[in-house]
C-alpha cells in the first residue's frame, strides 16, 4: 500500500496577532491561504510500541508555494498565538 496523504480544507490568514519568528511562519501574510497535511502511518513504532506519539503536521502556504513540517504540539500553540484563520469555501 503506497502512502496515504490527509489533506485538511484550506484557512485564509484573517489577521496576523502576533509576528512569529518561527521557520516559514514569520513569512506568512494577512490573505495568504494555506492548508495542513500529515501522513497516515503507524505512530506506536516511534516510542517502543507501547503508545502513541503526536503526528508531524505539514502547513502548506499555497499562496506563497511554501511549506513547514512541526509537531502536532508546536503547530497548535503557534496558530492559537499568532495567527486568526478563516475557512475559505
């Protein structure tokens, strides 16, 4: 079985609340429209088979044809901080 991609629906960058100095998202702008992605896989194989860890998440800035790998973690306390997303329909 090739590799299975999960792809969220796409967020416009509403407002910029706080200037991250993070990798690729301190190059975000106000309009810029970007996505997320992670790869379904067998996380238990990561810490000894005894549980679970959180997936990497991939954000994708189509706007600007960027992209950034962070932890599950990492990406929701940047996005709860710095930025205020609106779904695009």
């Amino acid at each position: 079985m090739g590799e299975i991609v999960l792809t969220s629906e796409s967020y416009r960058i509403s407002k910029i609340v706080y200037k991250t100095r993070a990798k690729v998202f301190s190059e975000f702008k106000e309009g810029d429209v970007i996505r997320f992605e992670t790869v379904l896989t067998n996380t238990t194989k990561y810490s000894g088979g005894g549980g679970n860890m959180a997936a990497d998440i991939r954000t994708v800035n189509i706007t600007q044809g960027l992209s950034v790998w962070k932890s599950q973690s990492q990406l929701v306390n940047l996005l709860k901080t710095a930025f205020e997303l609106t779904e695009v329909e």
